[in-house]
C-alpha cells in the first residue's frame, strides 16, 4: 500500500519540478524588447508607476484617490466609491468610473475587479511589457502557476508520508526516506526559484524597478500612493476606504 503513496509523490514532485524549470528557462530566453539604454531615459508616468510597483490594482487605487481628490468621486471609509462626475478624462479614468456601474455607485472591491479586466489596463500591462519594464502577462502567469503547482506537490508528497506511515505496519522495513527525498526536491526547487525566477512573479523587470527607485515620493501623494500603496496616504479615512 506505502508504494503507491510513493509513486505519488515522486509523481507530484517530479511533474511540478519539471514544469517550473521548463516554465523558467522559456522566460530567461525571451529576447529584450527595447534597448536598456531607451528604457533608462524614459520617465515613468503616473500610472505605468503605479503598475509597476503594485499591478491594475494600485493603477485603481491611484485613480480612485486621484478623482476623490478633485471631488469628482466620493470614497467612504466603509468601503464605499460615488461617482460625483462621470465624466473621465483618460481611458483609465472611464475605466474606473465605467466599473462604479450604472447606477455610478458600488463598493471598491467590485470596482478594482471590473476596471482591472478593462482594456486600458491591459493596454497598459501591454506597453510595459514591450517596452521591457513590466514582466508580460503570460510569462508572468506561466510562472506563477508554476510555482503553485510546486507548492501543491509538496502538501502532497507530505501527505502522501504520513498517510504512508500511519498505514504501515510495525515489523515493515523504514519507508520514511521514500517521502523525504521528493520533498527535499520539492523545497529544493522552490527555493531555487526563488532566486532564479522570482522575478518573473513580478509586475516590473529588473529595468522597470530601476527606474521606480528614482521616483521622489515626497514630490506628491499621488506618487507615494503610486510607490508604496495605500499606507503612503496621510488622511486615515482614505486608507480605510482603499484597505477594505
């Protein structure tokens, strides 16, 4: 009975571990997608900030404080977001205030789900992406998944051990290294992605970062928001609202 809880394991830790190299190797070999010396003289917008620091969620966040600012929206710190204008002024603005719904009236959550799904942000991911600062979308997912898959097979090759060990019988031989070894392999693998592809987890590429570290986040509180997320925001009932 224990040797089909092995082949288990072995199975989980060696299909997981297989496809996080062969997911990882695909990513190192994408070829750049602009020179590092364009990529260093560009200057980040506030919204390809926002996007590299924290994804679609931290561009909704900025805009959401953005239009509350200028009392064109009214966010409440139960959780709440009123659109005042519904007019916007740039794509992600109609986005954002698209996703409040007809009504112009729906909680943050809801709105950060419909307006990351919309065109301008993915437009936004897209450009990253070709300009080499953001990490493109599907190698980001790929990866991701990857990593997943891993930590599953662990949960399983653990499992696996000690339903293993709880159905052996007392006079059968030692099987405990049978289970060890795939989970050695398994941490051993997640710990080496963790250096070699973590950053492909990433909103931003190693460029992408770079040039986020030159961003002064006392020059407006939009920034800081953009950089750091909702914690930069000095007015509590903001960070109430955003962190709900």
């Amino acid at each position: 009975m224990w040797v089909c809880f092995a082949l288990v394991a072995w199975a989980a830790a060696l299909l997981s571990c297989g496809r996080l190299v062969l997911v990882g190797s695909v990513a190192a070999a994408q070829p750049e997608a602009e020179p590092a010396r364009v990529r260093g003289a560009r200057e980040l917008t506030l919204y390809e900030a926002a996007f590299l620091a924290g994804g679609p969620r931290r561009v909704v966040d900025v805009t959401l404080v953005s239009l509350a600012r200028e009392r064109r929206l009214l966010l409440a710190h139960t959780g709440w977001a009123t659109v005042v204008e519904p007019e916007g002024r740039d794509d992600v603005e109609r986005a954002v205030i698209a996703a409040a719904g007809p009504g112009g009236q729906s909680t943050i959550p809801a709105i950060r789900t419909a307006a990351c799904a919309a065109d301008a942000l993915r437009d936004l991911d897209d450009g990253l992406a070709a300009s080499g600062l953001a990490v493109p979308a599907p190698i980001r997912s790929a990866v991701r998944a990857a990593v997943r898959h891993v930590r599953i097979a662990g949960v399983v090759v653990l499992g696996s051990g000690i339903t293993a060990l709880a159905l052996r019988a007392p006079e059968q031989e030692p099987i405990a290294g049978w289970f060890v070894l795939p989970l050695i392999l398994v941490c051993g693998c997640l710990a080496i992605a963790r250096l070699e592809v973590g950053e492909y987890t990433r909103w931003a590429t190693p460029d992408g970062r770079g040039l986020l570290a030159t961003l002064d986040e006392a020059d407006s509180l939009l920034t800081g928001l953009a950089v750091r997320g909702p914690a930069a925001l000095p007015d509590p009932e903001m960070r109430a609202a955003l962190a709900r």
